[in-house]
C-alpha cells in the first residue's frame, strides 16, 4: 500500500496520534516574504542555502487522509510540532514531511533522528512503518510514492498482498515510477502480532529501490528493542553522506542494546548511483490504532548539508520585444518558486521603468527554480499618461483660459477628435478649432510627458436673454369713491449675453410704454390726465406711476335751451304767462365732493346777452328770464341756489325733466313793431359758482 492510503481491515474507532517531532528551522528568506527589488544586471539571492534544523511549514506537510482518519498538526513552524489523527472511523492515517529543495551532492550531509513510542499498562497500539527516507520524489511526490505497509508489496509494478511475517513487507519502499530512494526506519511491529498480542516485535529496516528493484540491506533479522508488556521502545538512526566517495553511511543505536542477543548498534552502507542528481530527505510516520491514546514519534534531531543552488535569468521587455534593462539572475536553491511582481512564495519587486507598468498577467514572470527552459520575462507595457492640453481664448487674443490634460498611454499612437475634446472645454466656453491633434506619446528617462500640449481653441458662449419690464399705473380715491383697477404694461427686451464677460448687446432697441389717460370719476379730478408715453431705461426693469383723485366743486350747464315758438296771439306774447323751456340740451347741475360738511358757495346767473334778431341783430331789452320766479338781472349776479342747500354730492338744478326751472317772460306793453314777426332771437346766461373754496 502506498504512503497516500494505508487500508487495514478493522472495526475499531480509533483517536491515534502519530507525532512527527519536527525540530528544524529554515535557515534564509521565510516563505512568503517578499524580498528586495530586481533590478536590471543585479544578482538576487533567494531562499536558504544550508538545510540545517529545517522547520517543515505546512506547505511542505503531506498529510493524508482514509475514510475519515484526518491528519492535524499543532503548533505548526514551531520546534515541537506534531501530528495526529482524529475522528476516525477506519483508525488509519499517515503523514510525511520534506524538505522543500534537493541537498547537494557535492557537499557533505548528515542527519539523525529518534523513533520511539510509548503507552501504559492498558495501551494496544499498533504502527506501521517510521523513519527517514532519502529519494529523487520532491516534497509534491514522495508521499504519493512510497509504501508504508508491511502487509503490502510489489511484483514489477503490481501491488499485492505478502504473508503476515515480520521483515518480508515492502514498508519503506517506493513503487517502480521512483528513480532510487532510501528508506531507513523500523516496522513498528509484525503483522503476525496485529493488535490484541501482547508481544510487539520491531525491526529496524533499510529498504532500498532503485528504478523498480527493491532490496533489503539489513538482512531478516535487525530486531529493535521492545519492552515486553510495555510495548515501548527507543531507536536512534544515523545517517552520513561522503561527497567526496558519494557513499551513505547508516547506524541504529538502540536505547536498550545489549539486553537481547542481535540487538543494540548497528551500521550498514551503500553508495548514491552516479545518475543520481538530485536527492530529497523526508520523514515519515503511518499509524493503524485502536483508540487507546497510542502515540508514536519521529523526530529529526540533527542535520548537516547544504541544497543545490541554481541561477535562473530574468528580462526586462516591452510588450513590443524591445529590451529595457540588463539580463538579472535569480540565485537559489533547485525547486523554489518565485516570481516578479507575482504571487509565488518568494515575490521579488519589479524595478520601476518611468512611463511603463508590468502587464497584468505574472505568468511570464513567474517560475521555479532548475525547471526554467528560457529566462523569465517581465513585460512592461506604456502606463497611462496625462497628454498636457492648454485651453485659449479666440475671443481675447489666444490668451490661455485653463490647462488641463487628457489621458494616453506611453508609446500609443493618437489622433484626437472635437468630441474626444469636448468635455475639456470649460463652462461658458464652446469648442472653436485644436491643433497638434495627433502624435504617438514620449516620455524622457524620468517619466515625464516630452509631447507638445493639445491646443483647443475656444469662444466665448453666447444667450439670448429676455428682460422683462414693467410699468404699473396705481389709481387712489378718497374713501368714498372705489378706485379704479391698476394698469399693468409689460414690454420684453432680447439681449445677447457673453457668458464669459457677462457684457450684454441689446437687440430690441426703443422700446416705451404707450400713453394711457387717466379714467374719469365725475365728481373728482385727477392730478394726471394723462400718463405720457416712457421710453424704458435698460438699468431699470420696474416703474410705478400714482395717478391720485382728489374731490371738487363743479358745475354742469347745458350747451342750449330752446323756448320753441311764441304765438303772437299767445298770452306769453302778451306779457299775460311764462313761457317754460321747451328743449334743454344737457343740464345744470352743481357737483360738490370737496366740502361735504362746509358748502359756502353758491349759483349765481347773469344774463349776458338779451334777445337779438339774428337777422338784424336787434335786442329786446325789455324780455326777461324767470328762475323760481326770480328774475335774472343783466347787470349783476343773482344767487339762484346756495351750497348749504345741497345734500349728497351731486344736485341738478335744470334739465329735460325739469324744464319749469327756467321760464321766459314778454312785458305787457310789448310794442309789436320791435319785433320781426317769424324770426328767431339768440340770448346768452352765465352761470357761476361764486365762493368757492380752493
């Protein structure tokens, strides 16, 4: 059976613990550190040289797992590590560890480690092969590869069952695909025994294979020593390389020699074969259990030796196959795995091309040691850039507005467009024309942009703005009167804004406000009749005119009264009557909406003008006109109505509806040849309101 899955046929649930005492330390780099800069024509120097106290990391542990036997260590990297098995349900399990790099051969290299185990009176375990192994399998193979059951062996490249005797199984020994590998550890016991006896027989064994042929060199009877009915023992093992003869040289000292015949210090040698070129060491432990606390260890107590070294080279080259830099080696241990600006165990920086960044893909970049064909390539491709782009202004001489930048990368060609531009233009600019559009982008040795700056030449953005104006007629009475609703005129200007400049060019020139005359309130005067035409003033968009109403005292007289005709033959002819009007064309009224509470003034009538023939101008002095019965003198005034006789504000003396107001009257003794017979007489009343306050 191989190391990768021992299969034992027993019902017992098991909680074994098989301790790999690891007792050795890394001497160089840690794994995972990441070390200094490569830079071009240098010389790195990677992971340990000398393979003293190696501590086996986890990632060099090959624990293996069967059914549900799992293999756990504590205290990983640390001087006391162990491993055990847990939660089995088929109590098997094994566990190996190797060094992560094969030692070299032309130095010496020696090594010592301890097997032992140990339990009570009660305790009834069992263990399968440990020991040390010396093989061309790297750290990825060994475990896959090597047999740890006695129970099991090879014929050609077939694994079959061997009978239960203690020394004849393959335990140790690598199947055929393995070039030589050395194993020198104990069969803990023999399957003979299995796991109830009470006698436990080890033997410590040295198995070697060599491309398929398997020997034993230690004969069939190298007994180590087991305490009868304690089960314990406690072996050292040996191990020496000459370089100078390539020979091993291999001792077992038990604890407890001399107490049995065949038993106590033993040597044995054999010589690395010539081809051999490369050679691993491992420890290696394989527990079969039976759940009572059985424990077993191997420990590597001492080492000596040094690994095989091996330079791999590293190029520096854009994308395009041009050389950057000087060819860099990388100097370590055969089977470590680096990289440059990469994710591998050990990660050198990459050295800084101004202008330029490593590709995305570590792939090229990456490797492991002796394994390189062809040197590592670390591709660099042009790293974005800023392409400097100063903005200027067409509209003030190509003075420079702002400089701002578009990006390209190092060694792109490009050919920039309006619409590539457009979002550089700053606000209240608009795109004009650009030059030095096109190019393919340089950088000098520190990085720096060597291109000409993108001109873009803008203008100034222009608006059509509307301004709205506004003039508002407010109209005020007294209380007594509602006045009338204002008049709001607007007119709209359009002016053409520079939006950088903020100047403004008028388009609508010589615009006013029309005329508006002012409503007429009869009774009540305004102090403007007319608010005259405003031309508008571009500072001012609002204007507020106040047309105010104030009361008065008027008077309405008619525009014509007709007495009609007098018959001659009339009583009114013959001074016997009155004659009324007969057609008043408009009225006599008097308005009073100033002094409501104080009327001081009064009516006066005059008349001016007798009757005269129109046709011989002649005037009838002795006809006279009649108000409430008063006569109306021609040489002064007659008050006809006073002020403090009117109620409310308006008061109509005379009209249509009241013709009797106004009366005419012949003389008696009338002399008919002063009359034309048939002809029309025009006379004249002035009226006048006296009095009045101002």
């Amino acid at each position: 059976m191989l190391l990768g899955g021992v299969v034992m046929n027993k019902n017992i649930k098991t909680l074994v613990g098989v301790a790999l005492t690891t007792l050795m330390a890394f001497a160089g780099s840690s794994v995972g550190v990441e070390a200094a800069t490569l830079q071009p024509g240098d010389t790195s120097y990677l992971g340990p040289q000398k393979a003293t106290y190696i501590d086996f990391a986890n990632n060099n542990v090959k624990p293996t797992k069967t059914g549900t036997a799992v293999a756990e260590q504590t205290n990983p990297g640390t001087l006391g590590s162990w491993w055990r098995f847990i939660d089995s349900s088929t109590d098997i399990g094994v566990g190996t560890a190797t060094i992560r790099y094969p030692l070299d051969l032309s130095k010496d290299f020696s090594m010592e480690v301890g097997n032992s185990t140990g339990g009570t009176e009660n305790d009834k375990w069992s263990t399968d092969f440990i020991g040390m192994i010396l093989s061309t399998s790297g750290p990825e193979e060994l475990a896959a590869h090597t047999y740890t059951s006695p129970a099991k062996r090879y014929e050609g490249s077939k694994e079959v069952d061997v009978p239960y005797t203690d020394t004849s199984g393959p335990a140790g020994y690598a199947d055929p695909t393995v070039d030589w590998q050395l194993a020198f550890g104990t069969n803990v016991y023999g399957i003979a025994d299995q796991f109830l006896s009470s006698t436990r027989t080890p033997y410590n064994v040295i198995r070697l294979t060599q491309k398929g042929s398997a020997k034993a060199l230690d004969g069939n009877n190298w007994q180590a020593y087991n305490n009868a009915g304690k089960n314990f023992f406690d072996t050292t093992l040996e191990l020496s390389y000459s370089a100078a003869t390539r020979e091993i040289t291999l001792k077992a000292e038990d604890a407890h020699q001399g107490l049995l015949n065949n038993r106590g210090t033993r040597t044995e040698k054999t010589t690395v074969p010539a081809d051999v070129s490369k050679l691993y060491l491992a420890i290696a432990g394989a527990i079969n259990g039976n759940k009572q606390k059985n424990s077993s260890t191997v420990g590597l107590k001492q080492m000596n030796g040094y690994y095989q070294m091996t330079d791999s080279p590293v190029d520096f080259k854009k994308v395009t196959g041009e050389t950057m830099g000087a060819q860099s080696t990388v100097h370590s241990p055969i089977g470590l795995k680096f990289s440059i600006a990469g994710a591998a165990p050990y990660n050198l920086t990459e050295p800084a091309m101004p202008g330029y960044a490593v590709t995305a893909d570590a792939a090229p970049r990456t490797g492991t040691a002796g394994e390189i064909s062809q040197p590592l390539q670390v591709l660099y491709e042009g790293a974005t850039q800023q392409l400097p782009v100063e903005i200027r202004d067409r509209d003030n001489g190509d003075q420079l507005v702002t400089t701002k930048s578009t990006p390209v990368k190092t060694d792109a060609t490009y050919n920039l467009t309006e619409q590539d531009l457009s979002s550089l233009v700053p606000e209240n600019y608009v795109y004009a024309s650009a030059e030095h559009l096109t190019g393919t982008l340089t950088v000098d040795a520190s990085g720096k942009v060597t291109n000409d700056p993108v001109i873009v030449y803008v203008k100034h953005k222009t608006e059509v703005q509307t301004h709205t104006y506004t003039r508002t007629i407010n109209y005020v009475t007294p209380d007594t009167i509602t006045a009338p609703d204002p008049v709001v005129q607007t007119l709209e200007q359009r002016r053409e804004v520079d939006m950088v400049t903020k100047a403004e060019t008028i388009l609508d020139k010589g615009l006013s406000f029309p005329a508006v005359e002012t409503p007429n309130l009869t009774g009540y005067v305004p102090d403007v009749y007319t608010v005259p035409e405003k031309a508008i003033d571009n500072a001012q968009e609002n204007y507020t005119v106040t047309v105010t109403y104030s009361g008065t005292v008027g008077l309405s007289v008619p525009t014509s009264v007709d007495f009609g005709n007098v018959p001659v033959e009339s009583g009114v002819f013959r001074g016997q009557a009155t004659q009324p009007a007969q057609v008043v064309n408009g009225q006599l009224a008097v308005i009073d909406t100033k002094s409501v509470s104080d009327r001081t003034w009064h009516l006066e009538a005059q008349v001016t003008q007798a009757p005269t023939d129109h046709l011989t101008s002649s005037t009838l002095t002795n006809v006279s006109y009649l108000i409430n019965d008063q006569q109306v003198s021609a040489t002064t005034p007659t008050t006809i109505f006073n002020g403090s006789q009117m109620t409310g504000t308006e008061h109509e003396l005379f009209s249509s509806s009241n013709p009797n107001f106004l009366q005419l009257r012949f003389p008696k003794d009338l002399n008919f040849q002063n009359y034309h017979i048939d002809s029309p007489y025009n006379s004249q009343i002035k009226w006048t309101l006296a009095n009045v306050p101002v």
